[in-house]
C-alpha cells in the first residue's frame, strides 16, 4: 500500500507541475513583444533546442495530466 501511496503523490505532484509549466510558458510568452514564430525566427540554436526541450516535457506533461483526470473520473 505504500508503494501505491508513493506513486500517487509522485503523479499528483507531476500534474501540478505540468500546470506550472504552463503557467509559466504563458508567461513567458505573453511578456514578448512578439509572436512566438518571429521569436523563434530570432533565437539562437541553444534557445530553439530549450524550446523544443519545453515542449517535449509540456505534451508528456499533457498526457500524464489527462492520465489522472481518467482514472480520477
């Protein structure tokens, strides 16, 4: 039972951090002057490859976040 505890909170705390993310992607963004493709156009390599890093970790953060709506529903 507390393996199945420890799991639990691991996903909770996933899910609250996907929202983070989120969160702070929007934040981000919405403090440019520009739109998310012309700042894409101006980034160097290292940003673009952050930017690629982010939006890999926000859709596996997606999932596991829908993953727990269903088994919550």
């Amino acid at each position: 039972m507390a393996a199945a505890g420890a799991i639990a909170t691991l996903t909770v705390l996933g899910a609250f951090a996907f929202v983070v993310l989120v969160i702070g992607n929007w934040y981000f963004f919405r403090r440019q002057e520009m739109g998310l493709l012309e700042w894409l156009r101006n980034a160097t390599l290292w940003q673009r490859l952050a930017v690629l890093v982010d939006a890999i970790v926000t859709i596996l953060g997606a999932l596991d976040f829908l993953t727990i709506l269903f088994v919550l529903l």
